[in-house]
C-alpha cells in the first residue's frame, strides 16, 4: 500500500477509537514466521513478533502486511488479534483479490483494510465478533464478508467498546 | 452479552493449540487447550465443555482414545476430530465413537466458522428446549406435596425454613387442605425426623379424656385408670406432636397446654412427678384463632405461644391450576394401591374437576378420585363415575359484596345438606364424600344447626 494510503487509513483509526494513532514503517515480518511447505506466513508467529517490540509510547500496535497469513488448520486468515490484549495484524494479501480471484479495484482494497484495521483493533480492546453482518466487527470469512459490512462499529459494539474503555480506565 | 460456550482444543502442536484458540476467541468462546490426551481428560474432570476439537494423529493418547474416553465424561459435548491425514477409514471410526464431524487440516475458515456456528445453535436450542420443557414441567415439592402455585410455592418455602428451626408452628387450613401431610412433612425434614411423629385429634375428644391422652395418667387418677399410662407428651419425646384442630379444645385445656408449653414440663394426670418435655409442637385448626380470641373462646397468650411460624395452606379453589396435577398423583397412588390399569381422566371429567368448588379440598378430590375409581370398568374416568354434585349457582346474582361471606357459608351448608340426603344421614359415607373426617362433618351439622328432618 502507498503512503497515502496507510494515512488515510491511519485517520479512520484514529476517528474510530478516538486515539492518537500513527504510522512507522518496519522491516518485515521476519523469515521464521514463514511456512516454506505452505508459502504462506504465520499469523501467530507474527503477533509474538509484534509483542517483543511494542513501543513504551504505544498501547496497541496493528501490524499491516502484504503477506499472505494462516493458522495452521486454516487455509488463510485476514489477520489475528489479541482479544483484551495489545497486537494485531492484517494482511492485503487477499484484501487485494476479487472473489474470483482477479485483482480488486485500488479503492476497494483501501476500503477492506480499513475495515480489517478497525476489526482487528476492536478485538485488542475486547470486543469479538458481531453477528450483526454490516458492523465492522463481524467475522469475514471471505472478501465478499469484508465488503458486506461498514467501515463501522453497530450501536451494540460502540455501546460495548465503551463499556469495556471505561472499564480499563477505571482499573 | 451472554457468555459464549467452552472450547477444548487438544493438539500436540503449541502454534496450532495458540492460533486456533485466538480464532475461536475473537469468537467470543471461551477456550482452554491441552497438549495431550491425558491433559485433555484432566481439564475435562474440571470444567464442562460444549466443544472439543482434537488432533486426531497425537503422540501416545491419540484423538480417537480422547474421542472415547471423553464421551462419557462429558456426554453433552460436540467432538470435532481434526486431521491432516484424512482416510474414509479414520472418519467413519471417528464417526462410529460419536464424533459430531471431521475436519481435514487447512480447511476453509468458511467450514470452521459453519461447523461451530451451526453446533452451538443446535447446542441452544437443545438447552433451550430442556428450559422450556422444564418450565413446562415446573412445580414445588415438599416431600409428598406437590404444587404449580405459587401460594404453594411459599408454604412450602416458609414450611422448608420452619422444619429447620424447632420452633412451635401453626398450620391454618380449611379441612382437607392437606394440614397434617404438611405437618408430617416438616417433621421429616427437621432434625426431629428420627424422632417419633404424633398425632392428635383435638376435636374428637372429650375434655377429660384429651387431657389423659396429651398429658397420661397415673393408676387410679380417674375411674377406670386402672394402670398408668404415658400421653402424647411423653410418646413424642424427641420428635413432633401435631395438635390437630387446636381451636376446639376447652379454656381449661388450653390453660394446661400454656402452661406446658412455657415451663416445657408437665404432670400426668393424677401424678405428682414434673416431667421434662422434649416436643416440637405443630398445631393445627381450620378455625379463625384470631376471632376465636376476639371472641374471648381462645387464650390470647396461647395464641401467641402457638403463632410462632403461621403456614396458611390455601384451599384447592384458589389453587385450581394443581387439580391436573394433583390427579396425575392421586391416580398413580390408586393405580398402585388397587392394581387397575388407571390412566386419566376424560377432557369433560377434567372440566367438571376444575369447574367444582372443593369444598373438602384436596381430600375431597382424592375421595371423587377414589370412589371413581373402584367405579371404573376402563383406564379412563368418566363424569359419569365421578358423580360430582354440579356446583350450586347463587341465586342472587345481584348479590352485594358484604353477602358474599354469607352465601359462601350458606353453599357449604347447602352442600353438605344434600350430600348428607344423598347418603340417607350415613354420617360416614356422607363425610368421605365431602373430603372431610366424621369430626369435622358432625362439627359442621352442629355450627350450622343441620337437622335431619329439613
């Protein structure tokens, strides 16, 4: 993704948390993350990676990838987050396909790792998955899942991130 | 938000127990792994669990032995079996020991995300169906008793909280509604149970004789006392003794049982010897104690003394929803008792027993039951074998509230008019058929000045 991209993405975090949220460009994700059978890189692996260097100054860090992530009984994943904790990652990789798997148009792709952003990030503040389908933080099994739903928390899981923000204050 | 199920996932593979637990919780499940079979079955022993999803190739406990042995710890749980190596061979045998399915690793996040969602909507349904079923099925018990209503509810409740202390209790009930079975039942929850349980009819004795029966006599107290003998005082020590129709006995009686009752020793009539007293006192009456005190007939004090914990049964027309239930029991008891193939009653008979009054209670309805049923020649009772009298309309339908009690006493008295003509005066017979004992039917022919030639 370019630079500009990753800003506005960075912005629509910034938005939706209401956090002070920025950018640093990191070299990336080290070789022992990746699975040489599978050609793909483990998304477990890369938030251990993630948690041996999270800055002092940070709460959260969203780890944003090219390469394309698993688990190991999974064929793919769009990214793993801590729930309650403090890493996450997401992956372009698939964000960047149609589902028949042609390349997606530039704005759309934007628009899916926004959305996989917030997700991801809304689980390390605890919340899990919706199953109100257009809230961000339903589980997306597909990019016709991601592009199903809204670059947006519904009431219930703002109501809930709340909760749980103010629980966290207050202990 | 409500708590999602319980996830075990058992794999000998850390990266794999780590991701595949961090999957299912963003779920919002709450997951616990184990990296062998017999860690598996110690987690098991801890918790219930609604899912488990196994390795099926482990070293040492393989996932089918897991599979196995989890079954009948957890028999509600889901076992997913997990494989890389997937043969027919392995999954009709994973299948065969009650597996719920199979994966083949790297499956479809779709498949995983399916396979769990589908199970745990089955799962509460399943939970959701046992709730219903219970509500469904929903009734008190206290010992014996059984109940749908919520009045019966707290009686038992407050009779549960009574049997715990040793304090006197009071039981006030119309005849019939079950006074002495709830008496027997505090005693056989209380810490008295081992104790004898005594019974005594206050109202079927003369003054004199009551006072020998509760207190004993010694030889040559009274004419015919011709050896000593323990009373009810004595014979319960230990255990429970149930004054029942407490408000019929006479001020000279209720002046001893005071004094019984406040210095917990006694004489034997005819005896000089204190006698220490070691008896939980339930006490019993279908009368208003508290106008009977008004009315100067009964001690104040030992009203209060007796009035510790006061248990109100309600009669059977204000607990009608019980009747079925009620039936059922009683029907199962005669079945056992006469041997007859018994089933139930006919839809009309069963709206002619919701549709009576119940003027004898639960007694009444357990003798309609009865006579029914030595009647019957098939499983079904009928209208026809339950000969209920139909209920007696008031004829003053503009009737105003204050004439309310009125005419309730005047359908009972009219009641018991008929069913007295209708057994030729067999006081016996008559008193059976109204639910209630010969005492409480020659009590009432009394108090409502019943005479044979009206």
């Amino acid at each position: 993704m370019d630079e500009e991209a990753l800003e506005r993405v960075r912005r629509q975090v910034e938005g939706a948390f209401a956090l002070p949220t920025r950018l640093t460009a990191v070299n990336g994700p080290p070789g022992e993350t990746r699975d040489a059978k599978r050609g793909q890189h483990s998304s477990t692996r890369i938030l251990r990676w993630i948690l041996t260097g999270i800055p002092r100054s940070a709460e959260k860090v969203l780890g944003i990838t090219d390469v394309d992530l698993f688990i190991p009984v999974l064929t793919f994943v769009f990214g793993e987050a801590q729930v309650g904790g403090s890493a996450a990652v997401v992956s372009t990789a698939r964000l960047r396909l149609t589902y028949d798997d042609r390349p997606a148009p530039h704005d759309l792709v934007e628009g899916r790792l926004v959305k996989e952003c917030l997700h991801e990030l809304g689980h390390t503040f605890g919340l899990v998955h919706c199953p109100e389908v257009a809230c961000v933080m339903s589980r997306s099994n597909s990019v016709l899942d991601v592009d199903q739903k809204r670059a947006a928390l519904c009431r219930d899981c703002r109501q809930r991130l709340e909760d749980l923000i103010e629980e966290r204050n207050r202990s | 938000m409500k708590p999602k199920a319980s996830v075990l996932v058992v794999d000998d593979e850390e990266i794999v127990r780590d991701s595949l637990a961090s999957w299912l919780e963003e779920d919002g499940y709450r997951v616990d792994t184990a990296p062998d079979g017999p860690s598996a079955l110690a987690k098991l022993a801890e918790r219930a669990y609604a899912i488990l999803l196994v390795d099926l190739k482990m070293p040492g406990m393989d996932g089918l032995e897991v599979l196995t042995k989890a079954r009948p710890m957890q028999p509600d749980a889901a076992v997913i079996i997990m494989t890389a190596y997937a043969t027919v061979d392995t999954a009709v045998q994973a299948m065969k020991q009650g597996a719920y399915d199979y994966l083949v690793k790297p499956f479809e996040p779709e498949e995983l995300s399916l396979m769990v969602g589908k199970l745990t909507n089955a799962q509460a349904l399943q939970q959701e169906n046992v709730l219903l079923r219970k509500a469904l099925k929903r009734q008190c018990e206290f010992k014996d008793m059984l109940s749908k209503s919520p009045k019966m509810e707290a009686v038992f409740e407050l009779a549960r909280t009574a049997a715990k202390s040793n304090s006197t209790v009071l039981v006030l009930g119309e005849s019939g509604t079950g006074k002495e079975v709830l008496a027997r039942a505090i005693h056989a929850e209380s810490l008295r149970r081992e104790g004898p349980f005594v019974g005594v009819s206050c109202a079927a004795l003369t003054e004199s004789l009551l006072e020998s029966e509760l207190f004993g006599h010694e030889k040559g107290a009274f004419t015919g006392a011709t050896g000593s003998a323990r009373g009810k005082f004595e014979i319960a020590a230990g255990g429970t003794l149930f004054l029942d129709e407490i408000g019929d006995i006479s001020p000279k009686l209720q002046l001893d049982l005071l004094r019984v009752l406040d210095a917990k020793e006694f004489r034997r009539v005819g005896g000089t010897q204190l006698i220490k007293t070691d008896v939980r006192i339930i006490a019993a009456t279908n009368r208003d104690l508290k106008k009977l005190v008004e009315s100067g007939t009964f001690r104040e004090d030992l009203y209060y003394r007796l009035n510790v914990i006061p248990v109100t049964l309600p009669p059977l027309r204000e607990r009608k929803e019980d009747i079925p239930l009620l039936v059922d029991h009683f029907l199962a008891q005669l079945r056992a008792e006469m041997h007859k193939p018994l089933e139930a009653v006919s839809k009309e008979a069963m709206e002619l027993l919701m549709a009576h009054e119940w003027p004898g209670n639960v007694r009444e309805l357990r003798n309609v039951l009865e006579r029914a049923a030595v009647l019957t020649r098939g499983p079904i009772l009928t209208p026809l074998e339950l000969d209920l009298t139909p209920p007696v309309v008031s004829g003053s339908p503009g009737g105003a509230a204050a004439e309310g009690a009125d005419s309730l006493r005047e359908m009972e008295r009219r009641h018991i008019v008929t069913t007295l003509k209708q057994h030729h005066w067999n006081i016996t017979r008559s008193a059976k058929a109204l639910g209630i004992d010969r005492v409480t039917l020659y009590n009432k022919i009394k108090r409502y000045q019943i005479r044979e030639d009206e």
